[in-house]
C-alpha cells in the first residue's frame, strides 16, 4: 500500500483487494480516449448507448403509430405523414437497433473475455465499424429532414421507384450500415479461430461464442446482397437503368428476391445472438451445465444455413410457381427443427436446476413465452393456403414483433442485465428490474395479441384508418403500448440510476463459470491479470468459483474513494 491510502483489513472491509491494474473504465479519461479507443469493452458501451438510443427513437415512433390507430379516422397524423412514421419506426428498429444490438454491444464486450483473449483480433477494424455505424445512423437521420422515407422498412419497388421521399439517401445510410455489419462479423469470425484460449477447443466455447460465430457467418455471406441491392436501387432511382422498373424492362419482384435472399438469414443475425444470451443466461441462473450442449452448438450452424434457403416464404402472394412454394413452406418448416432443439433444451436446463428469479432470468423465462408465440404462429405463415388470407396483415405484424422485438430485444435486455455488473462493477435495484421486466411481458402480450386476433379477421397491415369494427383491438394494444412504454422507462430509470449510486458489485456476482467471470469486475484493459488457461468442463458448477461473493478488487483510486465514503478507519 502506499502511505496515502490507508491500511485495511479485508476481514472487516467486506474482502476488499487490491487489483493489478485499474479497470477498463479507469485506465485513461477525457472524451478522446473514449472516440479513438481501441478497447473492445468501450467500443462495445459505445455501442450500447448508441443502439439504445436507437431503440428508444424507434419506440418513440412506434408509439405514435399507436395513439394515431386510437380512432378509426386516425387521431394525428395525415395518410402520407403516418406512412412515414411507421416507416422510419421499422428502419430505425431494424437496421440501426436489432441488427447490430447484441452482436456490436454485447458481444464486442462479452466475446473476448469469453474466449480468453486480451481484445478483438482486429481492434482498428473493430474501431471503423462503429463509425460506419454512426455514419449510417447519421444518413438515415438526414433522411428524415430531407423528406423522410414512406416506402415501408423494405423499400419495395416499384412504389420506392415511384416515390419523391428519401429513398436514395435512406438506402445509402443502410448501404453503410450493412458494412458496419460485415466488419464486425469478419473480425468476431477471426477472434474466435485465432483467440481462444490455451485449452479451449471448439468444443469448449460457451454456447454465446457458438452463436455469434453462426451469426457472424451470416453477416459475411448475406449483407453484400443487401448492400448491391440497395446499391441498384439507388442507380434505379437516379439513371432509371431498367432493373426493377417495369416501365423500362425490369422486373419489381426480383427486388423481393434480393431483398429477402438477405431479409431472411438477417432474421437470424437477430435472433441467433438472443439465443445464445439466452443459453448462458439460463445456465447460470439455474445453476445447471446447459442440457444438450452440442445439439445447441450445431442447432445454430443448422439454422445459419437453412435460412438460407426459405426466403421466398415471404413471396407466397407473389407469383411464384406452386412447385416452388411448395418447396419454400416445406423448408419453412423444416427450420422450427434446430430452432425447437433449442427451446427444449433451455426448458430441460432450468428443469431441476436451482433457479433463481434474479432479474436476467425474468427476462429470459420472458423471451421463451414470447419466442414460443411467435415460432407456433409462424406455422400459420408458413402454411400455403393459410398464408393466402394471412398475408399483409396485422397477424403478420404480430408475429414478426413476438420474434423481433419479444424475442430479440428481451433476450438483449436479459444480456444487459446479467452482464451489467461486470460492465460497470456496480449493481441496479433488482425489485425494480423485476417489476420491469413484468411490465415488459405483460405489456408485450396486451400490445400484440389482440393484433393476431385482427389479422385473423382481416385487418390489413400499414393501413391509416380502418372499420369501426377493429377500434376495440387497436385501443387494447394501444394500451399495451403504453405499459410497454412505462417498462422501458423505468428500466433507463434504474440503470442509470445504479451508475449514480448502485451498490458494488460482487467480484462474481451470478456465480458464472466461464472465462468472463474469471476476469476483473470491470476487467483490466487487457482483461486478464494472467494468461488464462481452459481446464475442466465448461459448464461446472459444482467447485464454483474462488472470489465469488466476495466484493470486486478495487484500485488505489477506487479504494481510497470508498473510505472516504464510508468513513473507514486507518
């Protein structure tokens, strides 16, 4: 100890220690060391702030949609202005929120440290595609002050064509979006084959490394498709080429082609990082190795690729041949086959396992009721002939948002909870979390069943005004919206709330046994006081590990602050 912080016991400190090194949030301060970082744990809270962000604009506009719908003659906006709205609701929340959210925030953070590596293979890479991130979000703003967009989040042509809106800079803000998320997959497929740790074989990776990895192979492959196709749309919009125009010799369905040859794998680079929050979550708090680790493992390759192969089930009313929508639903289906080894998997870890109702497992036991609505609703959608009457529908608006939004965004704010004292050494109010995450399921479920109810009936999707005969379902979910809306508020409220004054974390404070909670708490800049080395079962709970329960080490900084606080004797 120096001669200018006290001498304390750990025995009466709570078993405060002194770290090696000051944490990540430490080591250097000002605004630049934050902007020209290198750190894959800040660029991983940069991120984090900036999809939140994201996601809170997206809600704001989703609620407007909401209050608009609360009459059947619409209550604010004019036909043209509520296209826009929704427009920008869905562009905002798919492409600058769920895409990039658990991938670019979580896993930029999680990923090293669960592999045992000191920082992302490619950290300057890592780097550049926050800002292609920031330079995307910038353009899609500047779409909006330039005329906003009201093609819908899938631009189709030929009305996207037709439009006088921001189509062109809106699809160049994607265009480099969708490079954001091919560096970020590139560099996460490098860390993971070069990176891992002494003993750790494939066969070792937490099931969260398997899922980015699957994720990040679909990031690869499949974002080019969107980037040549938002690329032709724009020479389409300007020089009038002839591609999808069918006045000039093109053909408007083969934008659908494109677009869904993406649309369809993005899915699941939504999804699929959920699903391995969701195999680490359930794990730790039920204190139980994950049943099936290998059948999870391979379930998210399989998934990979077959989404692949099943864009055209978004095409059934399109003209497709029948032989080839045959073969189109038939594979539709065959992808619940990895997706449903998942779900009984999680359901046979938390059977007889010692399950705690901390926050993180609210939200996860929260995304399997929600993912299940969705998958079984998708069956409908998969159906041919059912798929004919559901199409562009309100039914297909609620099961895209019980897999998008109730599925991926639960399973990102289950990631944030769990990880959070690690991020930030400090804790947020559990009672609170809990009543949120509550508030989220209930308000999800008032929100979006009563529009499966509407599709079924034939309310259509995207529509600004509607029958007197739908005005019941639209002011429930109107107020499902609303309970929604007080969820999210109140989970800023008490996360931020916790940065200001939240108790210390706990050096381990779930009890998690992979190499993420062998670190620091927050970890050092290079993460690890020393090399790690894999030994034993990924999954063991049964020696635990040595510094859990006890409070995190502290730096000289740290430690002299806390006296200060609390009034310890020398």
């Amino acid at each position: 100890m120096t001669t200018n912080i006290p001498t304390v016991d750990p025995a009466t400190s709570g078993g405060v220690e002194l770290r090696k090194e000051p944490s990540y949030l430490r080591v250097s301060s000002g605004l630049w060391s934050w902007l020209g970082t290198l750190d894959h744990k800040r660029i991983g809270l940069m991120y984090l702030v900036g999809v939140t962000a994201a996601f809170l604009v997206g809600g704001a506009l989703a609620f407007l949609v909401r209050l608009h719908l609360w009459t059947p003659d619409g209550a604010l906006f004019e036909p043209a202005t509520y296209n826009q709205v929704f427009t920008l609701h869905g562009v905002f929340m798919v492409f600058i929120f769920i895409i990039p959210a658990i991938p670019a925030s979580l896993g930029n953070f999680v990923l090293p440290l669960m592999l045992g590596a000191p920082d992302v293979a490619l950290p300057r890479l890592n780097l550049a595609s926050f800002y292609l991130w920031c330079t995307g979000t910038i353009l899609a703003i500047y779409s909006i002050i330039n005329g906003a967009v009201d093609t819908g989040w899938t631009f189709y042509t030929p009305y996207s064509l037709e439009t006088g809106t921001a189509v062109v800079s809106m699809g160049l803000g994607v265009f480099v979006l969708g490079f954001s998320s091919i560096f970020t997959g590139l560099n996460f497929i490098v860390t993971i084959h070069k990176m891992r740790a002494r003993g750790q074989t494939w066969f070792k990776m937490p099931l969260f490394c398997w899922a980015i990895y699957a994720t990040s192979v679909l990031q690869v492959l499949a974002t080019p498709v969107l980037g040549v196709t938002v690329l032709l749309l724009a020479f389409e919009h300007i020089y009038n080429i002839g591609i999808f125009d069918p006045q000039y010799g093109g053909d408007p369905v083969l934008f659908q082609h494109f677009f869904w040859f993406y649309s369809h794998p993005a899915v699941y680079i939504m999804i699929l990082p959920g699903m391995g929050v969701i195999s680490e979550v359930i794990s730790v708090h039920s204190r139980k190795p994950l049943f099936g680790y290998k059948l999870i493992a391979f379930s998210s390759i399989s998934i990979a690729v077959i989404s692949f192969l099943v864009w055209g089930h978004h095409m059934f009313t399109s003209g497709q041949s029948e032989f080839v929508m045959v073969a189109f639903s038939f594979l539709t289906m065959f992808v619940a086959i990895p997706t449903a080894i998942k779900v009984f998997s999680w359901v046979a870890t938390i059977w007889g396992g010692s399950v705690a109702l901390s926050a993180p497992m609210l939200y996860a036991i929260a995304f399997l009721i929600i993912f299940t609505i969705g998958g079984l609703t998708g069956v409908f959608l998969g159906t041919l002939s059912v798929d004919i009457h559901l199409h562009d529908t309100y039914f297909v608006v609620a099961h895209f948002h019980a897999v998008m939004m109730g599925s991926t965004a639960l399973a990102f704010f289950a990631g944030v909870h769990h990880w959070w004292p690690k991020m930030f050494g400090v804790m947020y109010n559990e009672t609170l979390a809990k009543i949120s995450a509550v508030l989220i399921l209930v308000g999800f479920n008032v929100t979006f069943l009563p529009q499966f109810e509407m599709g079924s009936l034939g309310m259509p999707r995207r529509y600004a005004t509607y029958v007197e005969e739908f005005q019941i379902y639209h002011q429930i979910s109107t107020v499902g919206a609303a309970i929604l809306g007080i969820g999210f508020a109140l989970m800023v409220g008490y996360m931020l709330a916790s940065l200001a004054g939240g108790r210390r974390a706990k050096a381990n404070e779930w009890g998690g046994v992979t190499l993420d909670w062998h670190t620091p708490t927050p970890p050092n800049l290079y993460n690890f006081d020393e090399e790690p080395v894999m030994t034993g079962d990924l999954y063991d709970y049964t020696s635990g590990i040595p510094d859990y329960g006890k409070d995190a080490p502290m730096d000289k900084d740290e430690l002299a602050e806390r006296q200060a606080a609390e009034g310890w004797n020398a």
